[in-house]
C-alpha cells in the first residue's frame, strides 16, 4: 500500500472515530443513567443471591434496550415532541393521565431512594452525618439544574458517565474465574421460585426502565432546539443520516449500560455470593463487605462510583419527572429555557428532589426498597413499552419511519419476557415457593 493510500485510510479511520465521539449525547447519558444506585443495589443483590445464573439477562437486554429506546427516540424526531405528548394525544386522557402519573410517582420514590444509596456511600469515604451528605447532594442538584443551561449540563453529564468504569475495574480485581462467567453469560437458565423470579423482574425493571423511556425522547427535543428549531413545526420530521447517528448513539449507551451491569453481577457473585454473603440489600452494603473479600481498593472504587453515577441519575430521574408532567398537562418545558421562562417545569424538578431529600430526613427507609423499587419498576414497564411499540409501528404517525419488522418482534418479545416473569413472580409468590 502507498504512502497516500495509508494517509487516506487514516484520514477515514480517524473522522470515522472522531464522527462517533461526536454523536454520542442523549443515548450514552440515558444508559449510563439507568446505572443508578438503584440499579446497582439491584445488581448486587443478583450476583449475592443468585450468583452468575442472571448474567445471561444482560446479554439479551441490550438488543431490547437499544430497540425500546431507539424507538422512543424515533417517535420524537418524527412528531418533534416528548413521548408524553404524543401519548396524550394519542391514548385515551384517563390512560394517559394514569400512565405519567405512575412514572412521576416511581420516580419521585427511585429519587429518594437514589439520594440515600448516595449519602450512604458517601458517608463510607468521608464520614459525614448521612443527612448532611443527603441535604448536600439535594441542594446542589437543585441549582445545577436549575441554573445551568442545556449544553453545560449535556457535557457534565457525558464526564460523568466515566464514573461507571470503576465498575468494570473492580470485576478485574477481584479475579472470578472468568471460563464459568462466560458459560453463565451465554446459556440462559431460569430458576422457578419466587425469590428467584423476583429478582429477575428487578433486574429487567432496572434495566428496561420508564423513566429512561421519557427521558430519551425529551432529550432528542432539546437537542433540536439546541441547533435553532424552536418550533413544533422546524423539529417534525427526520432523515436517514440523522436517525442513523441517534442509533449509533443509543446502541452506544445501552452497551455500555449492561456491560457495567454485567461486571456489578460478576463482582458481587464472585465476592458476596462465592463466600455465602446472601443477605446483601443495598449497593453500600455490598462495598462494605467487598472490604475483607476483595480489599480496600475494591470497596472505594465500588462505593464511588455509586456517587458518580447518583449525581448523573438524580438530574434525570427529577428531569424526566418534569418532562412527562409537562408534556401532559401542557405547560412550558425544558432545560434550554431559562427557570423564569418555565417555572412550573423547574417546579416539578425541585419539588421531586426536595421530596427525595424529605424522605431520608423524614426516615422513611427507602434505601431498603430499593430492589422492589426496580422490581414495581419491572410491572409498570410492560404496559408502557406495549404503547411505544404500537407508537411506533402506527404508519400514520411514523410514515416511512414506522419500525421495521425485526423491531417490532424484539419489542414484543420484550414485553412477552418481562410480562411473563412478572407473572411467574406472583404466581410463585402465592404458592409460596
């Protein structure tokens, strides 16, 4: 090969490089934010209880998130609107109405319970009172949010996504025996009993998760804004180049989010679950006892990473609340609009945090509720992933953009899959078994 030749092919190689960095936004925040403290306690809580007998569910889960959230995407670069607005518009208003209100609630309650897995993790590196690590981390996410614009956000949390790396550290540290975790990653098994069952709906509705659904197309809305389309009438409507970079995108984010989700299973499995430690119920607890397995290293990197990826979790957990509540009952929205623009809407942010932090002060013991948190997480996503997949495959609201075939099979399947754990869960929950 010639000189020029070579100087082409690395031109080519680094711009393609370079083009990949440069889309990456909505999507790769929106997976490494479903990484939530929540979702770690719930990670652990697999890999203590059940070993690596899940870490196949992490493998079939990335197809099903990137085909959810891309869909989610989709329908907002098509309509130009939140997933909400085009929900009210599109369901019956009692559907609707009872559907946002399910999310802001599990949000309002995921925040809190955030916050806390925070503080408490906090509290193991610098042993402050819980609460004023609680109250610290509330009012300063209030007026990060509040104050900063749209663009600075969007590249803080991009920054922030690299916290979740000390996950994928910390699975190396503790040496599991890698042949075993690979046979468990790709032949899937499935356990018929309650508390197996349970945890697997956790796992599913911490990772296939409503929150990240509105968030997602709420972000796609504010990144056209962000170019200049203001308008309801400039956002409509899409084209092949730009749905290809969303994809790219979000398939980017949700690898990423089930690889860190993977390596949380492999650490706690090989560490907590190898030595018998089962009665693990929070993230914290986990670094805790990782300390006398695995070592101090392991412990604080472990710990955290569980404030980093909190800091990036909380702003869209209130955020999403804010987006779904705007987009329903139609008042002004949206992190490029100054708070003096959009009060209601920065309204609901704040009063979604400062609930978050009133819960912990108040005592209510949300950390514990973290695993069925994710676990209600689970049942409420059946129905509102049903809705999208119909969203998306309505011709007469997608046009040449409807979902393909292949999309429309994993997005029904995924409802089938999470729809039939939820169900096996209670049915085995009323046996008693």
């Amino acid at each position: 090969m010639s000189a020029g030749a070579k100087d082409v092919q690395a031109t080519t190689l680094g711009g393609r490089v370079t083009r990949f960095f440069k889309v990456l936004g909505p999507g790769l925040i929106t997976g490494a934010a479903d990484d939530d403290p929540s979702g770690i306690s719930t990670y652990s809580v697999a890999g203590a209880t059940t070993g690596f007998s899940m870490l196949w569910l992490t493998l079939i889960s990335t197809p099903m998130m990137a085909v959810i959230q891309g869909m989610c995407a989709r329908i907002s670069m098509v309509t130009g609107e939140g997933l909400a607005a085009v929900m009210r518009k599109r369901l019956p208003l009692p559907i609707a109405y009872a559907l946002a209100s399910l999310v802001i609630i599990a949000n309002t309650f995921n925040l809190g319970a955030d916050l806390g897995g925070m503080a408490a993790a906090a509290h193991l590196v610098l042993p402050l009172p819980v609460d004023a690590w609680v109250f610290f981390f509330g009012v300063g996410l209030i007026a990060a949010q509040t104050w900063l614009s749209y663009a600075t956000i969007a590249r803080v949390f991009k920054w922030l996504t690299l916290s979740l790396f000390a996950y994928i550290v910390t699975a190396f540290v503790v040496h599991p025996p890698w042949l075993h975790v690979l046979q468990q990653f790709v032949i899937p098994q499935i356990r018929f009993d309650s508390g197996w069952l349970s945890t697997m709906v956790g796992v599913l509705g911490t990772t296939i998760t409503p929150y990240l659904f509105f968030w997602q197309a709420s972000l796609m809305v504010e990144e056209e804004k962000e170019v200049g389309n203001t308008t309801l009438a400039s956002r409509r409507g899409t084209d092949e180049r730009a749905v290809k970079d969303m994809h790219t995108d979000v398939n980017a984010g949700m690898i990423f989010s089930n690889l860190v989700a993977f390596f949380i299973i492999v650490t706690t499995a090989a560490t907590l679950g190898a030595h018998g430690r089962h009665d693990i119920a929070t993230a914290q607890q986990a670094a805790e006892a990782l300390r006398p397995l695995a070592g101090r290293f392991a412990e604080l990197l472990f710990t955290l990473g569980m404030v980093g990826t909190g800091i990036l979790a909380v702003p869209v957990l209130a955020g999403s609340s804010a987006y779904v509540a705007a987009e329903t009952f139609k008042f002004r929205e949206g992190l490029n609009e100054p708070h003096h623009r959009a009060p209601k809407f920065y309204g609901v942010i704040a009063a979604g945090i400062i609930l978050g932090v009133a819960m912990n002060l108040l005592r209510i013991d949300a950390i514990k509720a973290l695993f069925w948190s994710a676990v209600l997480n689970g049942v409420a996503a059946v129905p509102l992933i049903a809705v999208i997949v119909w969203l998306a495959s309505n011709s007469s609201i997608m046009g040449a953009w409807k979902s393909s075939v292949m999309a429309r099979a994993w997005g029904w399947g995924t409802v089938a899959l999470m729809g039939a754990a939820t169900i096996g869960m209670f049915y085995f929950m009323a046996k008693g078994s």
